[in-house]
C-alpha cells in the first residue's frame, strides 16, 4: 500500500498512512510516533495499526522528516523540526482528539506535543520512551 503524504508550505513532505475507524464510538484516533531513525513500517506500528483495525479506531503512522519515505535528509533533522512534523500532522490530518503511542524518541516527542496541542492530545502511551533528561534536569535548576 503506497503512503500518503502531506506537503507543507516549507516544502517538507511527510508519508503517512491513515487508517480510518470504522465506529464512531471507537474512541479518539491513535498516532504512533516512532524512534530515533525507525520508520513508519516497523513491527510495533503495524502491531499497534493492527489492533487498532480491530477495534474500528483510527489510526496514523507517518514517517518524520528525513525518516522513511518523507522528504528531507536525517543528517539535518532535530528534536524541533521532528516535534513540528507531529504538530503539523495533528492540525493536518488527525484534526480531533487522539492518543498518542511514543516509542523511544518518540516518547520524547510525544510529551512536546502534547504540550503544543494539550486540548487535542487527551492521552499518551510510552513504550520504552527515551525523554530528554538533560534537558529536564535544566529546566528544573
């Protein structure tokens, strides 16, 4: 199945694949966010798209920049130009309330984001999430 992709004004191309629910009483849409250099095809979001099929949730797998299919180079990618990615595919795509599934880096991602759309983000599931602590001990002092 080829993907999606969602062209922003900068240039940026993001890949994604949006599985739309089929209730309506499914609960919010899932976003899963993936790791440092893993791509929206790797084995915990085709588990996590898999449930969700079952269950008739929405669900959205997309690819960061310069990660998988979407545009852009790795080497220059940032923790902020990827949070922007997350950002940009909630106002653009999800555009309601969803859960979000953060897998390592993503756990970090998922907490900026949920702290950019907190009206919008009304859950969030680590797995094995890799936050910034340096950045958390900074803040704190």
């Amino acid at each position: 199945m080829q993907p999606s992709f969602l062209s922003l004004p900068d240039g940026r191309r993001l890949a994604y694949h949006l599985s739309e629910g089929q209730t309506s009483n499914a609960g919010p849409c899932v976003v899963f966010l993936g790791g440092f250099r893993s791509d929206m095809t790797g084995t915990k979001a085709m588990a996590i798209e898999a449930y969700c099929q079952r269950r008739g949730q929405r669900f959205l797998r997309f690819d960061y920049t310069g990660h998988g299919q979407a545009s852009g180079d790795f080497i220059h990618g940032t923790i902020g130009q990827w949070k922007r990615d997350v950002v940009d595919m909630l106002d653009s795509v999800v555009k309601g309330p969803c859960v979000l599934v953060g897998s390592s880096m993503g756990g970090w991602l998922m907490l900026l984001a949920a702290l950019a759309r907190s009206k919008q983000v009304v859950g969030m599931v680590g797995i094995a999430s890799a936050p910034d602590k340096q950045e958390k001990t900074k803040k704190a002092a």
